[in-house]
C-alpha cells in the first residue's frame, strides 16, 4: 500500500496544504524591525501595522509550521516586553521549494 501511494504520489504531481495563521503582534516601538525582520525569516506576509502608543500593532500571516519556537524568539528580541495572538485562517498551498524538501 505505501508503495502504491507513493508511485502515485510522484506520478500524479500534488500539491500539499499548510494550515495559515493570522497573528497579532504588539511590540515596543524600538523593537519593530528586530520583529519585522523575524518575520520575514518565518515567510510570513504583513497583512498592517498599527499605532498603538508607543507599540506597534503588526498583523501577518504565517504557516504554523514557522511558528514552533515564537514566543521565546520574539521574548527574546523584545526582552520580555512584546506579546502576541495567534488564530487559524485557513489553508494556503506550500510553496514549491518547501515541497521539492519536504518530498525529498
């Protein structure tokens, strides 16, 4: 059976799925572009910022896959002093060099 799945698998070229989160940061200002720029590492897409004081409120969505190690990551950028929400969006297809990888 796994040897049939997995002929059919490369035959028929799939596409696999990652479950989306939409993610709300809020960041002391001085921190946002460390937090920008983790980000950007974990293929996320800023969706907005804010104004929120003197935080900043980003928006992003990002694969759960990416989102293991955030919240000591973004405590340890921030020092302690950001924090953030996360809630499922759907799901989006993975992008083809994260497939030929994950295949491999």
């Amino acid at each position: 059976a796994s040897g049939a799945f997995k002929e059919a698998f490369q035959n028929e070229n799939p596409h696999l799925l990652e479950q989306m989160y939409h993610v709300k940061i809020l960041c002391p200002d001085k921190c946002t572009g460390d937090v920008m720029g983790d980000l950007q590492t974990r293929r996320a897409m800023i969706s907005g910022m804010d104004s929120e004081g003197n935080y900043q409120k980003i928006m992003a969505e990002i694969p759960l896959a990416e989102m293991n190690d955030y919240g000591s990551t973004l405590r340890s950028l921030t020092g302690g002093r950001a924090k953030f929400a996360m809630k499922f969006n759907g799901y989006q297809l993975v992008p083809a060099n994260v497939q030929q990888d994950l295949v491999k």
